[in-house]
C-alpha cells in the first residue's frame, strides 16, 4: 500500500513560502495603540519607543506614546508591510517592515520638541505639570455657550486669585478646568502672564452631563476615523487619575478623575491616523 508523507519537498515549501509571502503583503493603516515610556524625553524617544512597540506587536499604525511620570506625549505614525515568512519546516511567523515614520501634533502637523508638552495638554485635557484644582466659577458669572474670551478670561482670572493669590502669576501654557454655573465644563490655556486677556479655549467643553460640545454648548459627533484600536494606560499625577484609551474610528478617550473636586468627566479626541 501506498505512503503519503505530510511532509512537504523542499520545492513545494519554498513555492508555499513565496506565494504566502506575496498574499499576506499587507499595508495596514488607520489603527490607534496607546502605550507608555517612562525613559522617553525628547522627540526621538517617543519615535523609537514606539518603532519598537510596532515591531513587537507587527502592526504599523498611529501609536500615542506617553511618559507617566513627565508631562510629555508623542505621537508617532508608523507607515510599514506586513510579511508573513515561513521556514523550510513550514512554521511561519509574521514580520513588520517599518516604511516610515513621522512624530505628529495632535492636529497632523510635523511636532517638535515643544509640541509635546502640548499634545500632554490636549489629550489629558488639563496639565499635569501644575496642580491648580477645578476653577468654579460663581453664580453670576457669565455662560460658556457663546461666550468669547474677552467676556471669559477676567472672571476665570478673578476666582484663580480668589482660590491663591499666588495663581495670579501662573506661567504660560497652564491649563485649568472651569467649571460654570450651569454645570459646563471647558478648559483653558494662560496664553500670557501679564495681559488684559489672558485665558483662551483649548477647544474642549462639555456639558453638564460629560458630553463634548462645542462653543455653541452643540454635541459634538464622533470623527471620522477608521480602523482598529489597541491598548490603556492608568496613569497618576498630582492627585489625579488618569485612564487613557485607544478606541475604534481613530478615537482617543480620556477619563480625568479629580478626588479632590469630586469630578469625574471623559473626553473622547479624534487622532489623525
């Protein structure tokens, strides 16, 4: 009687090993992946960190890379291949050939040293280089929904000093959450130490309820992303907990819980990827 061995010649393994090659050749793009780097400081930090997070998991991607213990956040669009190779036993195994890479600002645009404590900024919603609690506004004061920062920023100014005089000198780039009498909340950059207005939006609000909005109090719909989602990072600094989330449709959320005002509030961000 016959025999059939199930082992494959060494022809037909190398003919299997270029043809599965050539098929799953692959460009993957449009996938979110959060993740963490404790050791990553400047600009090429977050890029390296985050080719080698892409190789280990081979997927290219837009991959948000954070410093939990620094106030820094890179993200870096990786564009590459994926190959899966396969030996002469026919064990196979997928590999990612990195393109090319580019460190972004949360708007698309080529990022710079200074652009991550920014990105920081924008995708924790507040800062966490400097601790200033929630900044609620009294009864009287103005609304958010169609106001301008030339009717905002001198009651925003007046109850930071209200809180501590010494807020009347916050540095530049400081972000604050405001909270206004009908439960809206938004945040704000100090655009200048020593002006007539020196609050301005960062462009993020919310209702009373947690939903973003825009200046108008409107909802805000979801962008208009696509693509997988991979990856969370708790992260705490100076008495604030942090759950930073990859979601689906290139959508970065943010959970922000402050103890000490008794907030908890989420934002979900569109990243160009």
């Amino acid at each position: 009687m016959e025999s059939r061995s199930n082992n494959l010649s060494p022809f037909w393994t190398f003919a299997l090993t270029v043809l599965m090659t050539l098929l799953s050749a692959t460009s993957t793009a449009g996938d979110l992946r959060v993740i963490q780097c404790s050791t990553c400081t400047v600009v090429d930090d977050f890029r390296a960190s985050a080719v080698a997070s892409a190789i280990s998991k081979t997927f290219p991607g837009t991959y948000v890379v954070t410093n939990p213990d620094v106030p820094l956040t890179g993200i870096v669009k990786i564009v590459g291949t994926r190959r899966q190779l396969c030996d002469s036993n026919g064990e196979c195994w997928w590999r990612l050939q990195i393109l090319d890479t580019a460190v972004i600002d949360e708007d698309g645009q080529p990022a710079d040293q200074e652009a991550l404590a920014r990105i920081d900024d924008a995708l924790y919603v507040v800062s966490r280089k400097t601790l200033v609690g929630n900044v609620v506004l009294p009864a009287d004061a103005p609304a958010f929904e169609g106001g301008y920062e030339e009717l905002l920023s001198s009651p925003i100014q007046a109850q930071l000093i209200a809180m501590n005089p010494a807020f009347n000198l916050l540095e530049k780039n400081t972000v604050v959450t405001v909270v206004f009498p009908n439960g809206t909340k938004a945040t704000f950059r100090k655009i200048c130490v020593l002006c007539s207005i020196p609050w301005s939006w960062t462009g993020n609000a919310w209702d009373s309820q947690g939903r973003r909005i825009d200046r108008n109090g409107n909802l805000i719909a979801s962008g208009p992303g696509s693509g997988g989602a991979d990856g969370v990072v708790d992260v705490s600094s100076q008495g604030r907990n942090y759950r930073l989330t990859a979601q689906p449709m290139c959508t970065f959320g943010t959970q922000v819980h402050d103890p000490a005002g008794g907030m908890t509030y989420t934002v979900a961000r569109y990243i160009p990827c």
